[in-house]
C-alpha cells in the first residue's frame, strides 16, 4: 500500500480552456473572487489534478449520487473527481484509480498515480516520471516525461528536459524537436509557440500561434497570447496592451486597451481603458462607453455592472434594466433566468425583470445550470430548482455538479 501524503501536478495553464464554463474568465479579470464557498466551483471535476492537493488526515469519503439524490455509488473513496464519461478518478486507501457508472472500481497499487480524463488513454506516476497508459493499465510509453498535462483533441502536452511538445494517444510526438512550445494545450489545432527558450534571464519570452501541421499562423511577436479563435479573431498583447488580431495576424482591434476579454459574446467583448470598462465590437466601436468600475460578459442579453460599489445589469442599448443598488457578486449573471445576489449575509435569486423570486436564505449559493443550483445552508449542501424547491435535500457535507447524470458527494 502506497502512503501517500501529498500529491503534486504541475500548474494546468489555461484551464478555462478546457471548460464551458466561461464564468471564469470574467471572474479571474473583473468581478472578485467569492471567499465564502467551502469548494472550488462547480468546475470542481480537476480537483485531483490542480497543482497541489493534500490528502486530509479525515477522509471525506466521497461517493456519486443519481439526479434524484439517490446514492449510486456509496461513498467509500478517499477522494475522486466527477465523471469523464464513463469513469470518475479514485483513490481509495492511498491507491489511484477508476470507478465506472455502475460504482465497479479498479485500483493500481504498481503505479504512485494514475489519472484519465475523457478517453481509455491516460497516465500514470512512478518515481516523478509519466507514462501514457491505457484503461487496463498496460503502459503505452516508457516512464520518460517529466512532467504531462490533461489532453485536449487527442494530444498530451509533456515536457522533456526543460521542453514541451505534444505526445498523441499512441505517444508518438506531434512537434519537430527544434520547436520551442508553451505549455498550452492544443485548442482548434493550435498551440502557443515561443520566440527562445524560457530561463531563468528570460522568464518571459515572445508567444506566437502554429498548427499541428507546424504552419506559423501568427508569428512569435507577443507579450501573450489566447490561443483560440473568437468570431474568427484572437487577443494578443504587445507593449503591455490587448488588441485583437485574425488569422492572417492582421491587427482588428488595436492594442489600445490594459484588459480586454478573450471571446465575444453577444458580439460584445468587455475591455478595460483609462481605468473603466465597457464594451467594444468587432469593429472596435464603443457599444457601451467606458464608464463602469468593472464588468462581467452579457449573459442571456444582461451584463453585470458594478459602479461606486454597487451592482446591476444593463442591456446591450446600456440601458439599466437591474437597478445598482445590489453587492457586486463574482458569481453574478443570468443562467436559466435567475441570477444570484446578496443581502446582509444571506444569498437568493432574482429575475431578469429584478425581482425577487427565491428569498435569500443561504449562506452560499451558485448560479444556475440546466434549472439546478448549489446552495449551502447551516453547513450542508444540496440543489434547488428555479423556484426554490430542493431537487437535492439540503443534508450533505458536500456536493459537486452533476456530470453524466453523477453528483459526487460526500456525507
């Protein structure tokens, strides 16, 4: 048996990338992080895998329950993450593993770690070594990097010696060796590449975009760069400022702004000039004028403002549909008709017309997703619909989103 104390990843860069969960990109730029939840959000799916995670000496014993609330899979793991399809992360007794749909798991007592996300090809641990291997656990690749990053379209990012590439599922490397990469995942098959090597002088070297195909789309010229494409543009800086650029590498919106959101929603981009916000369009026209302390992207037609402390939403006219008179919330904004807010210490919902429809009664409280959301109440956890009713009994320790029809819980 394996005692493990501490499990260590190495930081999973863009991270809103690999998530549609979108949220969090307004929140990291704009509106304050929330300080009062006990979980990380309802992304909460890497929690095994974000850069350093402590096993508690009380073990939280973690299981899965049904939509209904119904115990699936009884909570007998040390910890685990949400389902990646058909199989959810474990460990059990200080051994890595897998549990599948049904609650059968399968621990590897000859790997330190183990890890899978959304395919049969995984990786595993031994001796601060990585490996891809396959669902039964058969090695597909000697234990040869360094460090390995969750795949996206079907590549693993892996470093080797002080230098990233991309390994397929197969473990054969994508990129010619003389390719200086970041440590981005590959996004619409592209991936960041560097002007020189990172050391310990040159901590920040120039980021350019290539294909899979090792094409240069945008030369490495940048201070930073998003690499994915929004209505057919990506953010870049240069000399501390954000502008937008296409495929071409063609300037569309000029490097005029000291924050600017990296997709467009609404055909608004939300962007910081002079010190406030507001937001631009494609054809960098000031839709609505830099007047706000700060902003969140347009949800379901509504944006959250925030001026002088207060908050409200406005439309995309910059017509104040919400009064400001509400506490500025990081999880502010529309999800099936509801958005969260606060009064004294206490959280409920109101409308999009503002009213109020789900009394603040709780300590803590998400926005909504598919007409259900995560409220805390007096210490335990469960999940209410659009009018307040619990879906879920608010009676757990814990609860985390719902993915394939699982809720991960613990008592």
């Amino acid at each position: 048996m394996h005692s493990i104390k501490k499990i260590t990843f190495f930081p999973l860069g863009l991270l809103f990338l690999l998530t549609s969960c979108n949220s969090a990109k307004d929140i990291s730029q704009n509106i304050s992080p929330h300080k009062e939840i006990s979980y990380s959000t309802l992304a909460a799916d890497r929690l095994l895998y974000i850069l350093s995670y402590e096993i508690p000496e009380e073990h939280y014993e973690i299981g899965f329950l049904n939509p209904e609330g119904e115990v699936a899979i009884k909570p007998v793991f040390d910890n685990a993450t949400d389902f990646y399809g058909n199989y959810a992360n474990i460990i059990k007794d200080s051994i890595f593993g897998f549990v599948d749909l049904n609650g059968n798991h399968k621990l590897f007592p000859e790997y330190e770690q183990v890890y899978w996300y959304y395919s049969d090809t995984g990786f595993a641990k031994n001796n601060d070594k990585f490996a891809l291997i396959e669902r039964n656990g058969r090695l597909i690749t000697d234990f040869i990097f360094d460090k390995i990053d969750l795949p996206n379209e079907g590549y693993f990012p892996v470093e080797i010696n002080g230098k990233w590439n991309h390994v397929d599922s197969e473990g054969n490397f994508v990129f010619k060796e003389n390719i200086l990469l970041n440590w981005d995942q590959i996004n619409d098959s592209l991936v960041v590449i560097l002007d020189s090597e990172r050391t310990e002088s040159n901590k920040n070297p120039k980021q350019g975009i290539m294909n899979i195909f090792g094409n240069i789309i945008l030369q490495p010229i940048y201070q930073d760069v998003t690499p994915v494409f929004s209505e057919g543009l990506m953010r870049v800086k240069k000399e501390d400022l954000y502008g937008f650029v296409n495929r071409n590498g063609k300037v569309i919106i000029p490097f005029e702004y000291q924050e600017i959101g990296f997709d467009f929603k609404d055909q608004l981009v939300y962007a910081k000039k002079n010190g406030q916000w507001g937001f631009v369009n494609k054809k960098n026209e000031p839709v609505i004028p830099f007047i706000y302390d700060k902003v969140s992207s347009f949800s379901e037609g509504l944006a959250q403002v925030i001026k002088n402390g207060k908050s409200g939403y406005i439309n995309k006219r910059n017509e104040v549909v919400i009064p400001l008179k509400f506490e500025p919330l990081w999880q502010g904004g529309f999800h099936n008709n509801r958005a969260v807010f606060k009064k004294g210490d206490k959280y409920g919902y109101i409308d999009r017309t503002g009213e109020l429809v789900i009394d603040p009664i709780y300590d803590s409280a998400l926005p909504f997703e598919n007409n259900r959301a995560y409220v805390q109440m007096n210490g335990k956890s469960g999940f209410i619909d659009p009018d307040g009713k619990e879906i879920i009994p608010i009676r757990f320790k814990e609860l985390w989103g719902m993915k394939n029809n699982r809720i991960r819980y613990t008592k």
